[in-house]
C-alpha cells in the first residue's frame, strides 16, 4: 500500500496565480517491495500540472545540482529593474 507523508508547501516566487510545489516521501510508490522516492508535485491555479519522483539514492546528486544552479544564477550580472524607483516593487508613487 502506497503511503504519502506531506513534508513542505512551497508557494513559487514571482508568480501571479500563487502556484505551489509540494514535496512529499512516498513509501512503496510502485507496490510492495519498491523503494521509497520523493515526489514533487506543481501545483497552477489549484490544478496538479506536473509530478516529478526522486530516488532517494539520486536526492544528494539533485540537491548538488540545484545548489550549482543556485551559484550559477548568482553568477549572472543583472540590472536592478525597480532601482531608478529606489523601491522594491515597481509602480505607484
């Protein structure tokens, strides 16, 4: 039997509609003797829209991968879009 554990909601900067990930450890996801995974769900407008499932035997190789991704991202010379307004958002007075 399939078990879930929610583990973390996570609501996606930057996006209008407040979609989500959740994470989650699936317990025997493919029957009796699988291994457990973590699954990622997308979540858009209250809709699952994709589902992506990790081995935790894969888990420290992604979280080096994101962390590179991170560093990478930073990385990148950006102009400060709002920083002629001297303001964190855009907008108004």
């Amino acid at each position: 039997m399939t078990e879930s554990l929610k583990v973390k909601k996570i609501v996606l900067a930057n996006y209008s509609r407040k979609d989500e990930i959740n994470i989650a450890h699936i317990e025997k996801p493919y029957g009796e003797f699988s291994n457990p995974v973590v699954r990622i769900d997308r979540i858009e407008s209250g809709e699952k829209t994709g589902i992506i499932e990790i081995p935790y035997e894969n888990l420290d190789e992604v979280i080096e991968a994101l962390y590179k991704a991170e560093l990478i991202s930073e990385s990148i010379p950006r102009n400060d879009i709002h920083g002629e307004l001297k303001s964190d958002i855009g907008g108004g007075a």
